[in-house]
C-alpha cells in the first residue's frame, strides 16, 4: 500500500500556513468552505495572466479579507485602482457581503514559486512549445534567480527573501527550507520527476 501523504497537509503548521483563516461552527463550516472554492476559482478565472501564486481568505465579523500572492500586481491594480475595484465589487455581488477588502502582495522573485513555474510550463506547453525546453528553460531561470542546486542529479534547494537559508529538510526529490512555505519549493507535483532528472551536460 502507499504511503503518500497530501504535500500541503504535512507542512501545515511547520514551514506553512493556513490559506483560509477563520473559524466557524458546525452549521456554517459547509457553506464558508465552498464559498472559498467559489472565491478562488472566480479570481483564478478573471485574473488568468496576472501570476497568481495564492489566495489566503480571512473573516472576521461581519468582514472578508482576501489576500492575493501575485507577479503581476500592475494587472490586478489596474489603471489608477480601477480594475482592483471592479473585482472589489464582482465579489461582493458574489459572496453577498458588504465589506470586502483585497490586499496584493507581489511575489519578487517569480522564477522560485512553484505554482507560477508550473503554471507558466503549461502555457508554453499549450503553445506547442517542445515540453523538454520549455522545463530546462525553467530551470535555468530559478537557478539564476537564487536556486541551488545539489549533487549529481540536478537536486535544487529554493532560496526566497523570507528564508533564513537554513536547510531543514532534504530528501529524493524535494527540498524545504527554513521560514518558506511549501509552495516556495520549485516544482510542482505534476512537474517534479522531469524538473530534477537534468544533468549539466544537457543544452537547450
């Protein structure tokens, strides 16, 4: 039998946290839980060029704080706040509450957040670019921007601004450091097994 565990489920609480933060009884817990699906799936559909790494939703009485982890905060402000607005108010029709408040925070170094590599891999790859460079090229760009990489089989170590750089967990194909989220590490699952399997002979 497996052992596979959820890879967000086994860092909660140790280089992770929650991405939706409140608290709700057992009548309402049902209805937030899906009203954060339709919150991230909405944002993901409306922003799709604006390199979203990750939506944290938080409540409070009576308030929804969303928080989105973008590369690309210039398309999701829009000219002079328009568009951050409209989006302002396309949620609220959305989720039927007044006070909705949205807070961008760009990512600086997008070559190393393992959702935005991923994501930008599978639009080269729908524009039928060869799958081999469009990961190489991937790789090259994290491993300018600060990534490390480690022994003979192309293993990487991520390094970010919140990182004190200190490893604390390296095994196979993966690798985690201190103060960074799960999804600071390169690749994604999809991606892992043609990510770290390159050797420094290999040209584009």
């Amino acid at each position: 039998m497996g052992q596979k565990t959820n890879p967000i489920g086994n860092r909660l609480g140790i280089i992770r946290g929650w991405e939706s933060n409140w608290y709700a009884s057992r009548k309402d817990f049902s209805s937030r839980l899906i009203e954060d699906t339709k919150i991230r799936t909405y944002l993901t559909a409306r922003i799709n060029k604006g390199g979203i790494s990750k939506i944290v939703i938080e409540r409070t009485l009576g308030k929804l704080i969303i928080t989105i982890h973008t590369s690309k905060p210039g398309i999701i402000i829009g000219k002079g706040g328009g568009e951050v607005d409209r989006i302002k108010e396309e949620l609220k029709k959305l989720t039927g509450k007044d006070d909705v408040q949205i807070n961008i925070l760009e990512i600086r170094r997008p070559e190393l957040d393992a959702m935005i590599v991923a994501d930008t891999i599978a639009k080269q790859i729908e524009n039928r670019i060869n799958f081999k460079r469009a990961i190489k090229m991937a790789i090259a760009s994290a491993l300018r921007m600060g990534a490390e990489k480690e022994g003979q089989t192309g293993e990487m170590t991520v390094q970010t601004e919140e990182m004190t750089g200190e490893v604390v967990e390296t095994g196979g194909r993966q690798a985690a450091v201190a103060g960074a989220p799960a999804d600071q590490v390169l690749a994604a699952e999809g991606a892992k097994r043609r990510l770290y399997h390159y050797s420094k002979s290999n040209k584009y």
